[in-house]
C-alpha cells in the first residue's frame, strides 16, 4: 500500500507547531494512525477502532530535547477486574495485584512492562479463587465474566468478522449457599402448595436439585417432615402471642371433614379481636377423630383446643357445620357453661353453619327439578362442546339482538353456583335456543316455554341464596351484623313464596322455607342481638323485620331479643376481668391489685346507682340512629366509643366476632361434605395437623382456610360524626 506525504490535510500538521503542548511522538502517532484510517474499508475501520483500545502507546526514538513534556496523567482503570482487586505497591517500580476475597497477590507490573489482567480474570471467572468458589452457586451467574469463546480454523488466517464487543454488566453482590436456609424453603413449599412429603426421594425432583446445587445435601422423608414440624412450632409461637395478648374471648367454628379411612378430621378455627380491635381468623387445630359419628367427637376437639392454646374461660360460642343430636348438643352446652362463664346459658351455640345450609337449600330445589336442570345442561352441552355450533349461536344471538351479556358454561356439579349461573345465562338466551331448535335439525328439543318459566322461577329463589353465600367468600372477616340483613329477608321471601297462590312458583319455594326454617329459629336470636350491636339499625330493625315475619306475633320474639341481650349485658357486667386482659382492662386489673381496698366500694356505686340513672345498654339504645352509610366499620365505631361505653364495647367487640360459617372461603359453594385426601390420611394426625396449620398461617391474605385479618376492613374511617 503507497502512502502518500503528510499534508496539511492532516490533523497533526495542524496542531505542529511552536506553541504544542504535546511532545512530537504523540503527532507523528496520530499522522500514521489517520494516513490509516483515510484508506481502509468500514470493515478495517471497525477493526481499528478496537485496536486501538487495546493498543499501548508506542514511543519513537527521537531527539525531544527541545521539546517540555507535561506531567503524565494516570488513565483511569475501566476494566471490571479492578472491583475484585487492589493494586499494592511492594517495592521500588513494583506493584501487585491483591484479591480482595481471598488476599492472593499476583504481578502487576515490574518497572515499565505491565503484565495485564488476563490471569485476573481467570482468577475470579473460573473459580480459581478459593473463597469466591465457596460462596458462589452451581452456574457462576454472579460473576461479570464470561469464559472465552473458541473460533474454530487457522489463527494466522486472516478473517472479516468483527471482534466481539465487550459488555459491561451489572455487578451483583456474592450470596453465600446456606443448606439450612435452603431446606426451610423446601418446606415451605411443601406445605403452602400441598406438595406430598416424599416429593423429596421422586427422582425427577432429586435430579434437580442435584443439577441447581450438588453442594445440597438431599433430605430425606424424615427430615422433611422435621423441617414442616419445625415450621409448624415456629409460626405457632406467633399466633400463641397473638392470643394471650387479646383482651376480649374468642369464638371457635368445628368443620368435620370425612376419610378413606371411616376416621374423621375437625377443623378448629378461632376468630377473635386484638388489642387494636383487628378482627383476625387463624385455624388453630386438626383434630382426628376416630369415630366422627359419636356424640363426644366436637366436644373432644374443643376441649383438646382449648387446653392447646391455654383458653380456659375466654371461649364465647361455637359455629358448627352440621346439625348434632340432642346428647351432642347438649355436651357442647355443658362445655360451654362449665369451662366459661355463662353467657346466656349456652344459647350462642350455633349448630347450623350457613354455608352448609344455604348449598343444602339449594341441593334440595336442583333435585327437585333434576330433569328440568338436565335438560338445559344438554342444550348448553351440545353447544359448547364445538366450536363451530358455538359461533353459530353467537350469530343466531346476534341477529335476534339478545341484550343479555351471559356467556354460556357448563356447571361444576359439586359447586351449587356454578349451576345456578349456567340456568340463569341459559334462560336469558332461551330465545337462542329457540331458533337454533328449529335451525339445526341435529338440536334436541330444547325445554319448553313452561318448562323456560320454572327456570327462572328457580332462578329467582336461588338468587337469594347466591347473593348472601356471596358474602361469606370475601377475603376480609365479616361482622356478624351484616347476616341479619340477609337472614330476615330469606324467610321473608320463602314465607311468602311457600303460600303464593302460583302452584309452580309454591312447588319450588315450600321444601326451601321448610329447610331455611330450621336455621332461622337456631340463629334467631345470634343474629338479632349482633345487628342491635349496629349503631346504625339497633332494635328498629329487629322490631321492623320481626312485624313483617311474624305479623300479630311480632312482639313476643322482639322481647326474647330485648330480653336476652339485656340479659348478656348484665353478665358482662358480673364478669370477671380476662386473665390475660391488656389495655384499659389491664389498667382497672392493676389498680385492684395494688391493694386500694375499693373493690367492694366499686360493687356498692354499681348496685346503688343501677337504680337511679340509665345503664350504659339503655342510654346506647335510647340515643337516635347514625346515618347509614355504604361502608361501615362498626367495629372501629366501637372502638372509638369504648370509654363512652366500657362494658357495652367489650360485649360488641365479642358479639360482632361470632363467625355465622365454619368453612373456608373456597369451600362456601360446595354440596358435598370435605373429605381429606389418601396421601394425608397415611401421615401422623400431628403431621397432618403441623402442615394443614401451617399452611393457614405463612399463607395469611385471607385466600385460603382460616384467612387473614381484616387490616383492609379497619383502615378505612368511620365516615360519620360520633355522638358526645
């Protein structure tokens, strides 16, 4: 290649000159260089460019003695290497470079010759590095370096493709591998997703964790269930200081779940308020129970709970999901009064859930008419299962401008609402079907326009049930108050659809009041004296509903709830301080245990002035109704009324915590009984019961069995001005 004479083209023939500050050898440099770059491909320019990053400066031999050269200025380091290691001067012209992880040292440089940061590299990227192959995991994602890569052929060859650019990539700070922290996650992960405890010994699952980390010790069953125990005891500590620190009592719901095995299971879930007035619901024990049948079988598992947690005398009710015999409810009475105070002689043992009842309800009514249900199950069947025919509806559904925004889906058999969504989407696109009848000559007969009618009669009845199990599969905890609402307007609804004059419209609704009856004369009186809890419906409601229910006989059942919760008043005001009270009850217990000698005194005011002036229930319900508002937090209104009402806000907190349901949100829907599953059956009970209890704990949220807290619920303000 000819190369031609520096011009005045060239920026070094500018910059040459008598004033420069720069020695000659940097511009005879940069005039080679630029001569270079006039003539080469983009290609070799590319090339250059990187060459010249790697390219060290080259000093000619020539006379500078006219020539002053300025201070040289040290270049800043820019390759990663240097965030591993310090450069540490050990003699005259001789520097070192020492890992900062395990205090190696390597050369660096010697007088003028550098020795680079190849080795370096090495040192940290391949894991030559003693303390960095400890810390780090099986794939070295932690390391910014990545092996070089090996191209293939003759080196000397000469080649186009351009040299790799190098990246900068974010460092990431060293984890050390922890074996006991990694066996802590196994089981976490086998108890929050139900995983079985041998998924340890599967060889799929051992090969991959041999191939994450070989360092990991694999464990075996026996460990693992350690481990799940271990958690267990570990997360039970904190729900045992949840408890011993409410200042209230707690009420307990029992869900039976059945077996393979004739053996029986009791869900034990506490709910209960804490000393920030926190609804919270913790499942507290599994119970196995060998003969599930017999009369002792929930007071057992009461009694075993109770003992657990330390909860002699704080337990106020008891929810139960199935109806008992006489011999097992009074057991449960007996435990009731004899184990705790006497609040209202046992009577807040409530034997009927209302999840189970209502999906008894409504099993009842899709029996009945089984054959009409099966017949619209066909219809949306035959549609759903081909695509094709289901396009074909969607145009029919066009054409005849249906306002309804259904889509149809089969039903889950097992869940009640499924069922009952997929008649209502099929009756608001009867006519649909209509005319796919008479389109489609492989359509079986459809129902017909009386048999449309009993579907939407059914749908009608089965709307109340939906829309109050609705309420029971929110994430937060409902107060008690809310169900009265719902459970009046039930009775109501079926009372007057059991004598309608319409035959079809009676046929339906009788068996269903029949059913919902039953519960209604169990929960009655629960139910009324939460909602007199309500500052915003006190005993107005109960007497405006018991008139519409009752008619001429509404004033006897309005004064068993005037005389009951008067009744429960005066025995809040008997009670004893809560052994394990916090708070203001704290306070009152620690100022009679400094000996003042005014406990009789206090009984003396509270008997003479009885008489004179208004208790605290009266003079609450003789004051005027708060506006109702959409979201109301009457738990929070009572606990910014406690000083205003001491005893009365301590029978409210306990009152509006007692849970009308023992299932589990997901559960609301189902017709059938739970039943555990085979593998779990074959476990220890105290196994089963660690990881079950477990998993309600670490899961928290309120999505899976026993929820969360109702923190969502109490954020908000009460939107209202209290009265003085």
């Amino acid at each position: 290649m000819v190369r031609g004479p520096v011009t005045d083209a060239t920026p070094s023939a500018k910059l040459v000159g008598s004033q420069s500050p720069y020695p000659i050898q940097f511009y005879l440099f940069l005039t080679v260089a630029y001569s270079l770059k006039m003539e080469m491909t983009p290609t070799e320019n590319n090339m250059l460019v990187n060459m010249e990053m790697q390219l060290e400066p080259v000093y000619l031999s020539m006379q500078t003695d006219n020539v002053e050269t300025p201070p040289s200025k040290r270049r800043k380091k820019k390759s990663m290497v240097w965030e591993h290691f310090t450069i540490e001067t050990v003699g005259v012209g001789c520097r070192r470079a020492c890992c900062k992880q395990c205090k190696q040292s390597f050369a660096y440089s010697t007088g003028s010759k550098v020795a680079g940061t190849s080795h370096l590299k090495r040192h940290i990227a391949k894991g030559s590095c003693p303390v960095v192959l400890r810390n780090q995991q099986q794939q070295d994602l932690l390391s910014p370096f990545s092996a070089p890569s090996k191209v293939g052929g003759d080196s000397a060859a000469p080649t186009t493709d351009t040299p790799k650019r190098r990246y900068r990539t974010a460092s990431v700070p060293y984890v050390a591998f922890d074996s006991d922290r990694c066996r802590q996650e196994i089981a976490q992960m086998i108890i929050l997703h139900d995983y079985p405890l041998h998924i340890v010994q599967h060889p799929g699952f051992m090969a991959f964790i041999r191939n994450l980390q070989p360092r990991f010790e694999m464990v075996n069953f026996s460990t693992v269930q350690g481990d799940c125990v271990a958690t267990y005891l570990r997360e039970k500590q904190s729900v045992q200081n949840l408890i011993e620190g409410m200042p209230g009592r707690i009420c307990l719901t029992l869900d039976l779940w059945n077996s393979c095995q004739t053996t029986g299971y009791v869900f034990v879930t506490g709910q209960f308020v804490d000393s920030e007035w926190k609804i919270h619901r913790k499942l507290l024990n599994v119970v196995m129970e060998p003969y599930p049948e017999s009369d002792s079988a929930f007071s057992h598992a009461v009694s075993a709970c109770l003992s657990d947690w330390n909860m002699e005398g704080r337990l106020f009710s008891l929810t139960i999901n199935q109806p008992l015999s006489e011999v097992g409810i009074d057991s449960l009475r007996n435990l009731l009064s004899e184990k705790n105070p006497n609040i209202l002689g046992g009577q807040l043992l409530l034997d009927h859930c209302l999840a189970r009842s209502l999906s008894g309800i409504a099993k009842e009514a899709l029996t009945a008419g089984q054959e009409m249900v099966k017949k619209v199950r066909d219809c949306v069947k035959y549609v759903k299962t081909s695509e094709l025919l289901e396009e074909k509806f969607l145009e029919l559904k066009q054409q005849l401008q249906v306002p309804s925004m259904k889509t149809l889906a089969l039903d889950d058999q097992t869940r009640w609402n499924t069922t009952y969504e997929m008649l209502l989407a099929a009756s608001e696109l009867k006519e649909v079907f209509s005319c796919l009848d008479t389109s489609d000559p492989d359509y079986s007969k459809g129902p017909s326009a009386e048999e449309w009618k009993q579907v939407e009669n059914m749908c009608m009845y089965l709307k109340l049930l939906f829309d109050t199990a609705n309420l029971l599969t929110s994430s937060t905890v409902p107060t008690t108050n809310n169900f009265f609402h719902e459970a009046w307007k039930i009775q109501l609804e079926l009372a007057r659809a059991a004598t309608s004059e319409d035959a079809a419209i009676a046929t339906i609704a009788k068996p269903m009041q029949v059913s919902f009856d039953k519960y209604w004369k169990s929960c009655c009186l629960m139910l009324a004296i939460a909602v007199v809890m309500d500052p915003r419906f006190k005993m107005k409601l109960v007497e405006f509903s018991f008139t519409k229910i009752y008619g001429d006989e509404a004033a006897t059942y309005i004064n068993l709830v005037d005389e009951g919760i008067h009744q429960l008043f005066l025995e809040y005001v008997a009670l004893p301080l809560p052994p394990n009270g916090g708070g203001f009850e704290g306070n009152m217990k620690q100022e009679d245990d400094e000996g003042l000698g005014l406990t009789d005194f206090d009984m003396y005011i509270m008997e003479t002035t009885s008489q004179q002036s208004k208790s605290e229930l009266d003079q609450y319900l003789e004051e005027s109704l708060l506006p109702r508002v959409h979201e109301f937090d009457v738990v929070g209104w009572w606990k910014l009324n406690k000083v205003k009402y001491p005893t009365l806000s301590k029978m409210a907190r306990d009152i509006l915590t007692v849970p009308v349901c023992s299932v589990a949100p997901e559960s609301v829907f189902e017709t059938g009984r739970k039943e555990m599953d085979r593998y779990r059956c074959s476990l220890r009970a105290e196994t089963v019961e660690a990881i079950v209890c477990a998993k309600d704990w670490l899961g928290g949220g309120g999505k899976g069995r026993g929820g969360g807290d109702s923190g969502e619920m109490m954020k908000a303000l009460v939107k209202m001005e209290f009265p003085i």
